[in-house]
C-alpha cells in the first residue's frame, strides 16, 4: 500500500538548519588588563556518529597528548512526534510548478516535532556564559528560520524552533579523583513539516476556449451561429523580441510617445514598458499614440532609454502556470453550416 | 602516657637516609618526566576560576610510575564530544628533590603568577615522553606513605589527561610543545608569497562614448543585466561595451554604475543603450559621446588591456592613467652663494590656460661650515679673490665651499678670511697637523689650509618664482620673484628640485584625465580593467599605472609558536605551523582580524608575508562541522533577514 519511492530529507535539513543557528558563536579571553587575549569559534558537531570513523579520524595518533580540546558543542536529534496541533485536512492537495516550470500536486503537509538537543561542554563557568547569553536572547521562546524543505519545487516553510528547558551539570563537589565537567543541555523542538509524494498534475493553462452557439436545443438538426473564443494574453515579454526605445521622459499621463523606431511596431498591437501595458492607436515613423494603462495595469513615468516591448502571439506561448495573464476574446459568426470535430480540430 | 625515652622513633640521620635510598631508588628505577608548572595570566574571582594560563618552563624530575600495569582510568572513549582519552596515571616524585630543584625557581616567579611555590600543585603539568602525553596533576598526596621514621619523602601526583582550551604551551621543549600542534582552535592564513606588479596599456580613439548617465538604475536585479550600445551609425567604427555593477540597498537590488569596458570608437550619433536581463526591470541609461577640442586631441581612453595580470592583489589596487596634458617641468641653478640664480624649462607642457604654481624645494644642509681657522697661511694668494675647500670623502659634486680672502702678509700668506658659502657635509678636523682642509684655486703657490671647529645645519630661504604661459599654452619661462638662500648645487642628491603645478583649474577644461578600476579575480590577479571616465584630448597613449602589491617578495619563515602581528590591523596570533609551499599559515591564539593585503610579521623570525585571505573557520579539528553544516544550510536557509547569530 505504501511504498512510492520518495525522500525529500526534510529530516536532515531540519537537523542542518538547526546546527547552522549554532555555528558561529565565539569565545573571547582576556588578559588581566581586559585586553583581548583570543577568540575561539566554538566548535559544532552532530553528536552522534559512526564509531570506527570518529576513532580514526579524531585519534588518527594512538598517542594523543590530551584528552580532547574545549569548549565544544554538539547537538543531537532526540524525539520525533506528531503534532496534532497543526493537523490539516489530509485530503487537501495545493499546485506549485518544478522547475521545469511544470504542474505538480502536493497533498498537505504532516506536521511533526522534532526534538533537538543542544549540549554545551566548556572547561570554565565564563565560557559556557558566555556561549549561552549569546543563544537565549533570540528564543522567545521560539525562533523561526524558513527552510527550502523540497528544493524541487521551491516550497519554503517558516519553522518555529522552540526553546523548551535549560540544564546543567557542574560536578564541582566531591574529592579530587573525578574532574569537574561543566555541561550546559538546551532542549530544543523543531515544528517541521513532513510531505508526501510529489506527483505530476494533469493541469496547465487553457490556452484555448471555444464555444459554439446554436439557435436551437435540437443540435441535430440546427446549426451552429456563432463562436466566442477566449485565449490567454501575455502580460510581460517573454521571447525579449521586437522592441523599440523610449526617445524622451514619459509622465504619468503622455499619450503620444516619441521612440527610436517604430518599423517593428503596428496599430492595435500591445506593448509593456517597465511594467505598463499600452495599446497602440496610432503611429508615425518616430511616434505612437497609446492607451495607457491598458489590461488593468497602473501607469508609470519612464525614462529616456526604456524599452518598449511587443507583445504578440510568440509571448503569448510562452505564458507558464502561475504568471497572471489577460484574455483576448473573438466571436465570429457563420452562416456555412459546418460543425466543429472537436478531435480533428476542424469545421466539417 | 609519653613515648619510650629509649627510642628514638626516627633521628633526622635515619629519616635522611632513608629519603636517600627513595632519591636513588627513585633514579635506578623512575622514568624522567618534565614538570611544567601553570602560571596565571587571568583569575576570575568570583567564579574561582583561571580564565587564561600559560605553561613556559620545564624542570626534569624523576618519577616512579605506580600504576605500573597500564594508564588507570576509563581509558578512550566516544562522547558526544568526539573522541575523549580518560587516561589517568599516578607518579611518585621525591619530596627533596622537588624542593631542592622545583621550588626556589619557582619562587623566583612573581607571586601573581605562581603564588605557590613550596610543593607540586594541582593544575600543573606533567609531560610523560613514554606516552607522549600530558598529564595535569589532578591531586598530591603528600601523606601516602604514612609518616615513615616520622617523616614525608614523597609527594603522589595523582595525574588524568590535560584538557586543553588555548593555553600558550611554549616550554622551548619541542617534544612538548609539538604535542598540542594540531589541537585547539586553528584558523588559516592564506599568504602572498610573491607579488608582482600588473601591467596594462590603454588605447586611445574618436568618436567614443564620454559619459553614461543612469537615468534610473531599476529594481529587482538577481545577476549583473546585458548593457548592449547600438553599433556606430557608418559601421566602420567599434560598437562600444560596458557592463553592469549591482547593488543592494534595503532589500532592493538595482544597477550601481555602468562600467565601460570599450567605449568604442566611430559614433557621430548618441547610441542607445539596451538593458537586458538579469532578473531586474526599469534601468535605463543614456550616454553622450566626446566633441573635438579645440587645441587638443579629440581622443580619449577607449580600452585598456591588461598585459599581465601580476600576483598577490587581495585588495583591488589603484589604477592612474596618465593626464592627457603633461605638466611642464623645470631645474633651478644654484650660484655661488647658494641662491637660485637661473631657472631652464626642460618641458613646457600642454594646455595650460592659467599660470601654474611653482613649488620650489626648502634648503636644508648639514656639515655646513660654521667655525673655521687657518693652520697654514700659505703664500702668494690675493686679497679679494676667493679659494674652494672641498669636504673629504663626498663623491658628489655640489658641496664646496667658497671663501673669500680679506687681508694677506707680505708674502701673499693669508692673514684674514670670509667664508661666502659654508658648503655641505664637512666633517669638524680633529687634529690641525693632519686633518685639514686644503685651499683649492686662487692664485696661491703654497696651499692655505683650514681646520674646521664646528658645522651647523642650515635652513635657508626658500626661493619663489613665477611661470610664464605663452601663447602656445605651454610654460615658456619661470621669473624670480626670490632667489632664496642656503641651496646645494647640483648634481648633489639635495639640490634644489622645481614643481610646477598640473592640476585641472590651470589647465584647459577640455583635457580631462581617464580614470579606471581594476577588478581583481580570486587568485589575487588583476583580471580586468573598467574604465569610469574614458577622459578627453589625448595626443598619445596613456601610460597606464597599477600600484603594487603590498607584499612583492615575501620573506622569511614562521616559526613554531611564535607571535605573529598584522601591520595595519595589529591582530595578533600564535603560529601552529607553516607550510611555504601552499603559503598556509596555521594560527592559534587570535586575536582580533587579521586583514587581507595587511603585512603579517613574526617576532622571532621577522618572517614578513602579506595576507591573501583569512578563514575563521577551523577545519582540521576532525570534530568541529561548523564549516559543512552552514555550507549545506547556505544552499536550503532562506536568511533574507541575516543570520542573527553572527557576531560575537
């Protein structure tokens, strides 16, 4: 029943965006002067680790002269839990496009808790003060970092890392046989996320409408009138074709433009400046007069210099799922008498 | 109930014989350990704790090893620390030798240092070479035999593997100090090994773009856009080139400046110019292209070329292209007396429009004559005719003095002088009968001679002139306003020197110098050149100046432990090793940032290298991952909002 090969190491980016929080906390000494003495980046580790492989790298010498450096810090996974506190309907799939810009469906996320374990080991009582004023100003008791949980499609989930409790351990008591050990504990959970299957969607833009109208419910016998086609129209330039330049500074309100050129430019054509969209009314060999504002866009001021891109069919194309577009619409009316074979795409 | 009167319960004879059979079991039958003894560089006293120490002596004692079968302790463990070696060892030492060769050197010490001196203490070290290993003493048992003979004769170093932070190990033992080379915190220090200054040659043309104007630098920007110009209108000439510089500011990224990389060559009409791509919309630029000018060239800088790239350029270093407008240039005379008599124009210059400024150098001479006297009047000599004393051992012309004869004898003997002009590095004679000066010139047959008393320095009147423009706008002659005084003739070294002024508000406006940036890939080397201002009225090529490296030959080799110290940012570090192949210097012990292109050099070696770069990073310490987890969470973290844990 399960079993669809999927792995989006969510789990590991977690345990990567955990760490990196941690990763760059210093040290400092100083002389009896107050004067800097010297800095340390505490070392981070995930603590747990292969066996033979932490021997043979950390004690490459069998004769090490000392029993191991400090202050460090490590940090473990501990704990994974549901949190139904989170609970979405699991039925619920959203869209998002890869980066092929192709449709894909995601059911909803399972929220889980991951619990996280920070230990800190320090030699003195100042380094491990010195390392935690630096990590609990930023709890609130929870921290949130926003992680790319599935690169693939770009989905991006704020995670709230929460500071649950502080411990230590400082085995100062006792005679002289054990050394005293000076371990911080911060307990951590992470609130990720957990997704299933990413599976291909049958969906993408229409990039046709067609209805035809009959003057009559018996569709046998009567014939088809009239046809209404709507078709999506770009609303950027995506192919960076045919364009001239602005030869002057436009306001707000200038409907007549002077450009460079107008030899790729026709009347009723669309073009888009910065982020303006104008039709084209008229034209001179340097000049067009435009609609401003057109397709719902908001008019701007341009500049000498800018761009006055065409927007034609090979745009229109080009749309990908998840840009906003606008319509073009048409009606023709037909007095042949032929019908439409949806499956040869033809008037018969 | 008192002792037995009849026995002595140990007499101080017994008790020294017996810690003379320990002392000489303890040699046949010891291993040689070295103690090293901590001293205090920082307490803290509320915590009771010792912030910083360092271990810099070494005293050799003999030790009996009690735990003869092997180290006691836990031995090698994994912790969720790493690797942890739980080692322990208890070394028996003589109570007398210690005190007879450890303790007075280590009451010499300052008391803040080592306040205890009269027996081993806990916290010091001590290094088992059998092992290789060093031990803290963890506890002296000083009790252990129990009061033999009535008396203590040996301490009981209870030991466990030192824990080490960063505590200065510099025993000048290298078995010992060698032992913590790779532990600890250690960074990297890229150096420059040899620098070489880069070269470059610009090309001058017409019709070339002269300035671009952004008229607005857009938004949304994720890579440097295309800056395309339009092709010169007759098509012979060269479509100019240029490229985006972003920058971010409150989150929004948009174009800085438009750098040019060939501003082309053949326009007659202003191109337009594309911006394309790079994620962004709404930058716009416009440009103008240069016009003749009248009475220089109408070329400006169109292209620079970089012949060779040179080495060791962490920092972008400057680049300065010749005026289009040489300065004029001049040399003073120095007569007789030491004034300025005569100014020659060696190069008149271009355009100037103005009369420049005329700097001429201040007089200053050591060794001048002040006091001398006459040890042989010679004979024949004149009154009023003067005579040269030349200084000894100057090479160099310029230095003469010049006297005058006031009064002679019958026969023509000198009886009375003036010095006009005390001359230059004369030394004071020590003894008249030989070392004098001797008169040169003058009509004398018998040479004069003259002892020297004393020599002062002298700074004379500086001299001042005025330059004339002629009406081909060059610098056509220098007037005296004052010839000053006190100036050494040429050829010496300090003769005076002639600066004519060549700055923009005395020359023609339309002779603007190019200006230009390097850009600097990784491997310190200039890769490019940009030009920011291609300039005006150029006759020639340019000569193209990069300034040099901070570092061209680095020297030396960094030793072991030694402290090292960055010339500008006076960040200070301790050498773990050095590689001079790769040029890798491992440090420890940092303090403060060290700084790229900054000079690095080592107190005891005087090794000097300049800093390629410095990583804080740490990555040979095989526990430490703070280097791998932020460069895996660099690729899935979105931190728009800064890593909040970033600074110390």
């Amino acid at each position: 029943m399960l079993g669809t090969y999927f792995y989006h190491e969510i789990v590991r980016k977690t345990v990567v965006s955990f760490g990196t929080l941690f990763n760059n906390i210093y040290v400092k000494h100083k002389d009896g002067n107050n004067a800097d003495l010297s800095e340390i980046k505490v070392p981070l580790a995930y603590g747990p680790a292969q066996k033979f492989l932490a021997r043979i790298e950390q004690q490459a010498e069998l004769n090490k002269a000392v029993t191991m450096s400090l202050p460090r810090m490590s940090f473990e996974m501990n704990n994974i839990s549901y949190d139904p506190s989170r609970k979405v309907s699991v039925t619920q799939t959203f869209k998002t496009t890869d980066d092929n810009n192709r449709i894909k469906k995601v059911f909803m996320p399972v929220p889980y808790n991951l619990g996280f374990e920070l230990n800190i080991m320090t030699k003195l009582n100042d380094d491990a003060l010195q390392i935690i004023e630096q990590i609990l100003p930023y709890f609130q008791p929870a921290f949130n970092i926003t992680i790319e949980l599935i690169d693939s499609i770009g989905e991006k989930r704020d995670v709230p890392i929460v500071l649950d409790s502080i411990s230590f351990q400082d085995d100062y008591e006792g005679d002289f046989s054990t050394r005293r050990a000076l371990i911080y504990t911060l307990q951590f959970t992470a609130k990720t996320y957990l997704f299933g299957p990413i599976a291909d969607s049958t969906d993408g833009i229409i990039r046709k409408v067609q209805v035809d109208y009959y003057t009559d419910t018996d569709t046998l016998r009567s014939k088809r009138e009239v046809r209404y086609t709507a078709t999506p129209t770009a609303r950027k330039d995506y192919d960076a074709g045919d364009h001239a330049l602005l030869a002057e500074n436009v306001d707000l309100t200038e409907t007549i433009l002077t450009v460079n050129d107008t030899s790729s430019l026709s009347v009723n054509d669309r073009v888009v400046v910065n982020s303006e969209i104008m039709k084209i009314t008229k034209k001179t060999s340097n000049t067009i007069t435009v609609k401003r504002a057109y397709d719902s866009t908001i008019a701007g001021e341009h500049s000498v210099g800018t761009k006055v891109n065409l927007l034609n069919s090979a745009d229109d194309a080009l749309i990908v799922p998840g840009d906003s577009f606008g319509f073009d619409e048409s009606t023709d009316f037909f007095e042949s008498g032929a019908d439409f074979s949806p499956t040869r795409k033809l008037d018969l | 109930m008192a002792l037995n009167p009849f026995f002595l319960q140990g007499s101080s004879s017994e008790q020294r014989l017996v810690q003379s059979l320990i002392n000489e079991q303890l040699r046949m039958y010891g291993v040689e350990v070295t103690y090293i003894p901590r001293k205090l560089i920082n307490v803290d006293n509320i915590f009771t704790e010792v912030e910083s120490s360092k271990f810099d002596d070494n005293y050799s004692i003999e030790a009996y090893v009690n735990t003869y079968e092997g180290y006691a302790g836990g031995g090698d463990i994994l912790t969720k620390f790493g690797m942890s070696l739980k080692d322990e060892v208890t070394l028996t030492i003589s109570k007398e030798r210690f005190e007879d060769f450890i303790s007075p050197f280590l009451a010499a010490e300052p008391d803040s240092e080592v306040p205890l001196s009269t027996r081993p203490r806990e916290g010091d070290l001590i290094y088992f070479p059998l092992g290789q290993r060093l031990f803290e003493v963890k506890f002296v048992e000083h009790e252990d035999p129990f009061y033999q003979l009535g008396k203590n004769y040996v301490y009981q170093l209870k030991c466990e593997l030192f824990e080490y932070e960063d505590e200065v190990i510099d025993t000048s033992i290298s078995d010992i100090d060698r032992q913590v080379e790779e532990e600890g915190y250690i960074t990297t220090l890229r150096m420059i090994g040899v620098g070489v200054t880069a070269e470059a040659s610009a090309l001058i043309n017409t019709g070339y773009i002269r300035e671009i104007f952004l008229n607005n630098d857009g938004s949304g920007f994720t890579s440097p856009p295309l800056i395309t110009f339009e092709d010169p209108l007759d098509n012979t000439g060269t479509t100019a080139t240029a490229v985006g510089v972003l920058t971010t500011k409150g989150g929004i990224t948009s174009l800085k400046e438009i750098l040019i990389t060939n501003a082309g060559a053949g326009y007659t009409t202003i191109p337009n110019i594309l911006i394309q791509g790079g994620g962004g919309t709404g930058a716009a630029a416009t440009c103008s292209i240069n016009t003749a000018i009248v009475g220089l060239g109408s070329t400006g800088v169109t292209a620079i070329t970089v012949d060779s790239g040179g080495a060791g350029y962490p920092l972008v270093p400057t680049v300065t292209i010749a005026r289009p407008d040489p300065g004029a240039t001049a040399t003073a005379t120095v007569g007789a007396s030491g004034t300025i008599t005569e100014f020659t124009i060696t190069s008149g210059g271009q355009a100037y429009v103005a009369a420049p400024t005329v700097t001429i150098s201040t007089p200053t001479r050591s060794g001048v004559l002040d006091s001398i006297r006459s040890v042989n009047a010679g004979s024949g000599y004149q009154v009023n005719e003067t005579v040269r004393l030349v200084p000894n051992n100057v090479s160099m012309g310029g230095t003469e003095a010049i006297i005058r004869i006031d009064s002679v004898n019958g026969s023509g003997g000198v009886t009375g002088f003036t010095t006009v002009y005390g001359g230059y590095e004369f030394e004071v004679s020590s003894n008249p009968s030989n070392d004098f000066y001797e008169a040169r010139g003058g009509s004398g047959s018998d040479n004069f001679r003259l002892m020297v008393d004393s020599v002062q320095t002298v700074t004379g009147t500086t001299a001042t002139g005025t330059a004339v423009v002629s009406a081909g706008s060059t610098i056509s002659s220098i007037t005296i306003t004052n010839p000053g005084s006190g100036y050494t003739k040429s050829p010496h070294a300090d003769a005076p020197t002639v600066t004519i002024s060549n700055e923009n508000q005395f020359k023609n406006p339309g002779a603007v110098q190019a200006t230009a940036v390097a850009i600097v890939n990784s491997s310190d080397q200039v890769s490019a050149i940009r030009i920011t201002n291609p300039g005006s009225g150029y006759l020639s090529n340019p000569t193209v100046t990069i300034s040099n490296p901070t570092t061209i030959v680095g020297i030396g080799t960094y030793q072991f432990n030694e402290v090292i110290t960055g010339s500008d940012s006076g960040a200070t570090a301790r050498v773990k090793s050095w590689d001079d192949r790769s040029n890798v210097l491992k440090i420890s012990y940092v303090s403060g940032t060290f700084r790229e292109g900054e000079n690095v050099v080592g107190s005891a070696s005087s090794a000097t290298y300049s800093v390629s770069s410095y990583s804080a990073d740490d990555t040979y310490d095989k526990y430490t991952e703070n280097d791998e987890i932020e460069s895996e969470a660099d690729d899935i973290l979105d931190f728009t909002e800064s890593n909040p844990f970033g600074v110390y």
